[in-house]
C-alpha cells in the first residue's frame, strides 16, 4: 500500500511437508505432505532460526547428510522445502528480515505494501500454497523484519529481495508486488532481470509525481513528529483505502492497527523511498519477462500505468479486478486470485 491520495505469530495450518509431487487428478500437492488426508516426512522451518529442524532422509544420498541450509534443498532438486512453520529471521542487506514459506510447486515471492506485513497476503496464501511454494516477507522495517534507522531507496528494497533468493537458493522466481511491493517488484525485474521467471504488478507505479513525493514527506515528517497512530488516522482517510473500509470494514480497521506498530523509522524511510525514487518509465521495454499488470477498476489513480505498462513492457497483459480499488487483493481477494492463478497457468500451458 503505497497510495499517500495486526501481527499473526507467523503459524498457519499446512502440516508437515514434503517435496513437491502430482496428485492424481494432475494439481501438486505436497509430495508426501499432510494435505487433503496425504501424510508424509518433510522439513520444518521454525522461528527465530534459518534452521532444518527435520530431513525427509529419502532424498539424501546413503550415508550422507545435508546441510541445514535452505539452499541445500533448491540446489539439489530444484525447489524449496515444502510446508511453512514459524517466520524464519535471517540477516541480509544490513537488516534482520523474517519470512515465510508455504506450499511446493515453482517459487512464487509475494511482496507486501506500504505500512502493511506479510499478512496482508493471508487470502492468497491459502490458495496460491496449492499449486505453488509461496514465499512472502516483511520489508525492512515493517513487520517483525529490522528497521535500520538509515535512509533507504528503492534499490535498497530490490537489493534485499535479491539477497534472499540468493540465502534461500533460488535461481529464478515469479515476483508478485502490490503497490510500494509492485515498485519494488518492477524494479527488481530491471536491475536482476534473469532471476525473475515472471513478473506481476500490482496497483503499481512506475514514477512518483512531484505532488504524490511531497505527500509521502509530510507522511514520513509526521510520523516522526506525531507518531504511528496519528499517521495513522491520516493515511487510513486517504481515498485509496476508503473502497477496504466500505467492502470490508473489519479487514479494514485490522490493518490500521498493524498499520500503527509499524516503526517509525522503517516508515519514515519507505516513505522517503517512494518519494525521491527515480522514474523507470523510460526502461520498461527492458522487462523481459512475461509481465500481468493489474488494478483495482476502481483505483483511478493506477489505472493510467495499466496502459503504459501494456505499451511498453515486451510481453505484458493486463487485468482489471471488479469491484476493487487499491488494495485489490484484499477488497475482493476470489477475483485477484483468479487473474493471478489464470496468467500463471497460461503461462505453463505455453
């Protein structure tokens, strides 16, 4: 959420997990993992650690061991561990960073907005984890990830992504971004375009208007100034959230409390990085890879993106989600869902 117009505990259901297999009606499934009755050996993550807890001792060499790594297990077959526990914390970029994983398939990084976590995917999770490993994070300074109290940009962002595909072992992925997560999305695929499989956006901008900059200012001055839960009064007035509060007055009001924890240096500083990020409308014909742009139909702001992005970027579609505006996967999360999971499965028909 990126627009300037409450903590889980990090456990979900899912079971235990294995590697990633077809069930007999042709979808993936777990490979052995505890889904719709299947029971099987996996590997669990646990929280505050980057640590294998258990081995599916099937897929190791007789007489050998692994190491307790994550990227042991996507450089030997390809893939991530399968399931999802607690948040696993690692230090990458100059910050602590907590993630999740959840599901097995091809890898599927969900990146968050503005103020929000990796809950704001909860919707989504439960659904993608059937078909695909499904990896979300706290950015720095959101959520339970660090917030260094220095400024960062964009890049810096792009840069941590980058840092934790290469901690989990992962050579290619498909990125998935809403709002500043979109920015931020977008800019990954410029900057390390051969590790992006394919490449969402959502509810995303491309530029930041001089106006829209000096928002995001006063956004980052006031919280220093007033705090969270004033900031958060203002932000959550703003236009773009007022199709949340209508559709979904709960969600909507469980965000602003999230919303109000956040630190205030890690907001002041993505404030700051929308603000003074650098244009890349000039370089969206160098996304190469299969690209869904996508909007709320009524997040009017973003709209205007839609279309550049289909003119610019190589290998774009668009898609617009009915009955949304900006936080379109939570507003109405069946008909995100759908255009996300129809272009991923296009995509592997082709």
């Amino acid at each position: 959420m990126d627009e300037a117009d409450g903590k889980g505990n990090g456990r979900r259901p899912g079971g235990r997990c294995g590697f990633p297999g077809r069930s007999s009606h042709g979808r993936r499934n777990g490979g052995g993992g505890e889904r719709d009755g299947r029971k099987g050996r996996g590997i669990r993550l646990t929280g505050g650690k980057s640590r294998i807890l258990s081995r599916p001792r099937e897929a190791l060499s007789a007489g050998g061991s692994a190491p307790e790594i994550p990227g042991f297990w996507s450089f030997a077959f390809g893939i991530l561990p399968a399931g999802r526990e607690r948040m696993p914390k690692t230090f990458l970029n100059g910050a602590d960073l907590y993630y999740h994983i959840e599901g097995s398939g091809a890898p599927l990084i969900l990146v968050h907005g503005l103020g929000m976590d990796h809950t704001m995917w909860d919707s989504q999770i439960s659904i993608f984890s059937r078909d695909y490993q499904v990896i979300t994070y706290d950015l720095r300074g959101h959520g339970r990830s660090e917030a260094p109290d220095r400024p960062s940009t964009l890049d810096t962002f792009a840069d941590d992504l980058d840092q934790l595909l290469h901690f989990l072992g992962l050579r290619r992925a498909t990125v998935l971004g809403l709002s500043l997560g979109g920015r931020i999305a977008l800019r990954f695929a410029l900057k390390f375009s051969r590790q992006v499989e394919a490449l969402i956006l959502a509810d995303a901008q491309s530029d930041t208007p001089a106006a829209s900059g000096e928002r995001f200012r006063d956004l980052a001055r006031m919280a220093r100034r007033e705090g969270m839960e004033k900031t958060a009064e203002v932000f959550f007035s703003l236009p773009s959230l007022q199709g949340l509060a209508k559709r979904n007055p709960s969600r909507w009001e469980k965000e602003k409390k999230r919303f109000s924890r956040t630190s205030v240096a890690g907001w002041a500083n993505a404030c700051l990085a929308i603000a003074e990020m650098k244009p890349m409308n000039d370089h969206l014909s160098s996304v190469s890879a299969p690209t869904l742009a996508m909007a709320g139909e009524e997040d009017e702001a973003y709209l205007p993106y839609l279309e550049l992005y289909l003119q610019k970027i190589p290998r774009c579609q668009k898609e617009l989600v009915p009955r949304a505006g900006h936080m379109s996967n939570l507003e109405n999360p069946e008909a995100f869902n759908r255009a996300v999971l129809s272009f991923l499965e296009g995509r592997e028909k082709n």
